[in-house]
C-alpha cells in the first residue's frame, strides 16, 4: 500500500472514532492526531488492529485501533461475549473469571470488561485487586468457569498494556478458540457494537478465599518438607518488582515452611510505573539490582523476582568465590526438571507414565535428563499454551511432573495451567534446602549437573525494530533466512533446518525432507550442526523483535573443566552471532 494510500485508510479509521459512540476524551485525543501536521502518530495508532499473539492482546495505551484502550479492550470483550453464547449456549450459566495487575489502566479496563461480560448474561467472578496470572488460571479450573481474562502485559515495559484470554481448561485459548474469537472480535467495527450496560447483579468479587485454597493447593507439590524444616531459616531475598507477586508469593513460601524472608521494600510498592527500574524484567540484571544489593547486605542465600503478574521467575545465587550470579531461564527450567525427577524417582512415583515439557527453543540439556531417567518429554512452540494443550490432551492418562520454557516460565503443579512464579519460587527455595542438606549451594548443584549430563551455554538475543517500518524490516529478515538457509555455523556443518511456518525439514546427511509434527505452522526458523549447537530464529509474538537463540554443548569430565568449557561456549556463541550477521 502506498503513502497515500495508507493515510487514506488511517484517516478513514479515526474519523469512526470521532462520533457519539466515543467518549469525548478519546474524541479530542484523535482530533488532535488528525490536525498534527506529523501523520507518524496517527499511523502507529491506526495501522492496523491489535490481534492475539502468544501472548493474547497486547499494546501500547492510547488512542486507537492498534493501541490498548476501553474500545479495543471492549471489542475483545464483546467478541468473546458473543463466542461464549454461541459456544455453550447449552449452559444455563455462562461464567468467567477476571485478574488484573498492576499496571496504568489494569483496573480500569477489568471493570469495564466485568460491565461487558455482565451486559451480555454472563456471570462474573471479579479479584478485589491484582492478583498473579496462575492465581486466575487456577480459579477458572476451580470455579468450573468457561473462559477468563487477565488484564497484564507482563514484564513488558510501563507504556504497554494487555489482555490473555483464557478457556475453560484454565489456559490461554489456541486453535479453534483463539481464531473464532478473534473472528467474532473483527465482527466489531465501532463503539456502537459493545454493550457497556453492566448488570451489577452478574458481578461476583472474589480475593482472599480463593487465595487461601490456592495457597493451600500449592504446599501439596512440596518434595522435601523434612530438607525445608532443616533450613527452614535459610535467608531468602523475594521482591515482586512492583507487581502481583508483593503478598501471595511471601504467603506461599511462609505456607512451604521458610521463615526469614527479606523484602526490598521500595520494590513492595505496587505501580504501573516501576519507579525503580527502567523494565520489570527478570531476565534483565537491572530489575534484580536492588534485590541483589539487599542479597549481599543480609549475607542471604538465594534471590529470587518475579514479573509484574507474577507467572516468570528470575533468580540469582552465589558462585564459588561468593559472587552473585544471574541465573538464566534455561538454567532455572533445568534446575527444575533435574530436581523434579530426581525426587519423584526418590520418592517411588515413577511408574513409567510420565512426563515433562519444554518450548523448542529451550535447551536441549533437559531432553538429556529426561531420556536418561526414563521420562517422556514433549517439544512444542513457544507460548506456554501449547505446554498447557500437551497436559490437557495427557489429562487422566500420563502423569505431569513439570514444563517449562526459556523465558523464564515453569509450570510445577496440573491444577494450573499457565506458567507460574508463584510455585517456581517456593520449589526453586525447596531445591535450595534440599541441595543444602546435601552440602550443596544451588550454584554447584547446577555444576554438578552439567558434569553428569554435559554443559550448555544458551544465548538470547533480541533486536528490536518498532512500528511499522520495523515489522516490515523483521519480515524480510525471517524471508532471507527461510529462502537462503545456512550451510554452515560456526564452522559447524548444519545437519538438520527446520521450518516450522511450512512444518517441512531438511536433513542434510540423507539429503531428504523431513514432515513435522506439530499442531500447526509458526513462524520458526532451526538449524541444528555437526556439533550440537542449536539456533533457532523468530519475530517474537508480543513485542517489536526478532529473537535469536544460541544454543553450544561440550562434555566436560569434572568440575574442573567447566570454566574452560565455558569461555569455549562464549567464543563459539560470538561465532555463530557472525554466521547470522547479527
């Protein structure tokens, strides 16, 4: 489309939002937009309409198609409103439950989506306040709910708002129900088509009995209670980076048995605007500054953050000389597989049914430990709603143990069914105890680990490209991998690449293609070489990136090896950045 053409169409779609049906404070936002000589703002706005991602709905607030507000939000709503009557349109009741965090305008858009699911007959179960995204998973399994939203854009940064949409078997919707939402969702062209008329009568609010059974359900995945009395005074950091986590998750640890949990008080502070750190990300350093620093004035053990709706966990521990180190999300999900199925094998529940999950791009290293304990383990996309698919299927037949992904997400309980920091951070403590009791900081139980199965070294890496120009920009960056792939990485022949958009692969050995088996296409590029280093390539689903994931593997005999291992991985990974021209 050209210039003219696409300001005609922005045009077009603001001049809707200037009638009655718009609150006049929008009204005057938009006008504003129209009459600055500047169109770039105008565009970012009105481009195009925000769709469901991995992650569900999420955005930038303001004004707008493309820009989380009351309308956009409403539209959501009111389509979601209409599928759920067409879809249980048997169910004498239709019922739903609804979070929010603690972010600029979470509140405020619950309560207009509670008046819009009310307006439409269906009954509400509403959170006094901001309450953890499992928190609100685990309700709708609880409340035998058929959908729930949560409003939160995660650890997104403060300008960002969104809403995760949820079905009945308490996890983010996928195929047919993300699609035909989103169907009835386009269906809603203008204000005019939301019923905002709320029936007060239909609107439930829940907060601390809910909280209470949650809490409870969670002291029941405990493996080392008689670890956790031992060293039930072990000091723990904990801070909620401004967010949900501020009371249940201290609450959970208290309920696991640890008594000396320290705060970072100015972190306590609920706020959208994360006045003490540039993004509320626990896989940033920054945001775990201030835990760390109260880390080294307590002489603490184990620091641990979660995100702003408290569903990824970050952690840092001390290494061999003393020094705080970062943990990263394939290390902490490793640290969870090997614990959780060495302790279940302990304790006599393996019975051959069971199993673990992970994301594509997560390390390679936990396929290892599960093979090698004789436990099932699933591979699937990114989003932790494909996790929750493999549990739904399995449900009743095989036996969860644990799932997790890269970013800093893990799952260690089946009554939930999205990631869960909430959890994570009670058994990543009880790992702690449990390693203790062993004579073991978590730092050497992690060293130990990579001489038993072999080490790992993974590497993130995210280049941004925002707005439009930057969307077109990643496209042609995955149409350049996808029709020119690698041969070679690193200096490593390319063995197997896999494209999961046409779910083809191509082994380079046999010099045939390969058929994958996934449940359907996503934009991911994989290449694994001679070497067992993996990359894996994708535009990232809920925010302006494109993500690169670097993946080296070596065998190392003893402990003495590791560092040696370790500078070997970082040159290799500033190798392979070089083959990709990153």
């Amino acid at each position: 489309m050209e210039n003219k053409e696409l300001l005609e169409s922005v045009r077009s779609k603001a001049q809707v939002w200037l009638t009655d049906s718009y609150d006049e404070e929008t009204r005057k936002e938009v006008q504003a937009l129209l009459d600055n000589e500047d169109p770039t703002d105008l565009i970012e706005a009105f481009y195009k309409d925000l769709e469901f991602g991995t992650g569900g709905l999420r955005g930038i607030m303001g004004v707008g198609t493309n820009r989380m507000n009351i309308y956009t939000v409403g539209a959501a709503t009111q389509g979601l409103s209409n599928y759920l009557k067409k879809e249980f349109s048997d169910l004498e009741q239709i019922k739903v439950v609804i979070g929010y965090d603690c972010r600029n305008n979470s509140h405020k858009f619950a309560e207009i989506s509670a008046d819009i699911f009310s307006a439409n007959g269906i009954k509400v179960y509403m959170f006094e306040s901001l309450r953890p995204t499992p928190e609100m998973s685990y309700t709708i399994r609880k409340m035998g709910c058929q959908s729930g939203i949560i409003l939160t854009a995660s650890h997104n940064p403060k300008e960002y708002n969104g809403y995760k949409a949820y079905w009945d078997d308490g996890a983010q919707m996928i195929a047919p129900h993300d699609r035909n939402t989103i169907a009835e969702v386009n269906k809603i062209r203008n204000a005019a088509d939301i019923n905002f008329k709320a029936n007060k009568d239909l609107i439930e609010i829940i907060g601390k009995e809910i909280d209470e059974q949650y809490i409870q359900d969670l002291t029941t995945i405990s493996l080392s209670k008689e670890a956790i009395e031992r060293h039930k005074d072990m000091k723990i950091v904990y801070t909620p980076i401004h967010g949900t986590g501020v009371v249940i998750v201290p609450e959970t640890l208290k309920a696991f048995g640890f008594t000396n949990i320290i705060h970072v008080p100015e972190q306590d502070v609920v706020s959208g605007d994360f006045p003490t750190v540039i993004s509320p990300n626990p896989e940033e350093p920054a945001a775990l500054a201030m835990a760390v620093e109260k880390a080294k004035e307590t002489d603490a053990e184990l620091v641990m953050a979660s995100d702003p709706d408290a569903d990824r966990v970050g952690a840092a521990v001390k290494n061999n000389e003393g020094e705080w180190v970062l943990l990263n999300g394939n290390q902490t999900a490793m640290l969870f597989v090997y614990y959780l199925i060495t302790r279940w094998k302990q304790l006599g529940k393996i019975q051959g049914k069971e199993y673990i999950v992970k994301t594509i791009v997560t390390t390679e290293l936990i396929r290892t430990i599960a093979e090698k304990n004789g436990v099932e383990m699933y591979d699937v996309y990114t989003g932790f709603k494909w996790i929750a698919d493999i549990m739904k299927k399995n449900e009743g037949k095989k036996a969860y143990i644990g799932g997790g992904e890269e970013s800093y997400g893990f799952l260690c309980e089946d009554f939930v069914r999205d990631k869960d920091a909430v959890s994570a951070c009670a058994i990543l403590a009880e790992i702690a105890a449990w390693a203790k009791d062993q004579g073991l900081t978590v730092y050497q139980l992690l060293q130990n680990i990579y001489v038993e199965y072999g080490f790992s070294k993974e590497k993130g890496i995210s280049v941004v490209k925002k707005g439009k120009s930057g969307a077109e920009e990643i496209e042609a960056m995955m149409k350049n991998y996808r029709e020119n792939p690698l041969q070679e990485i690193a200096g490593s022949r390319v063995t197997f690449f896999y494209d999961y958009a046409s779910l083809k692969g191509y082994s380079y050995a046999d010099n045939e293609t390969i058929t994958l088996d996934m449940p359907t296409t996503s934009n991911v590029l994989q290449y694994f070489t001679e070497d067992k280093t993996k990359v894996s390539i994708r535009p990232s689903g809920t925010e302006p990136k494109i993500k690169f994931y670097c993946e080296v593997h070596s065998k190392v005999g003893s402990l003495e090896e590791l560092p040696a291992a370790n500078q070997a991985a970082e040159e290799k990974i500033n190798q392979i950045k070089a083959s990709l021209g990153i």
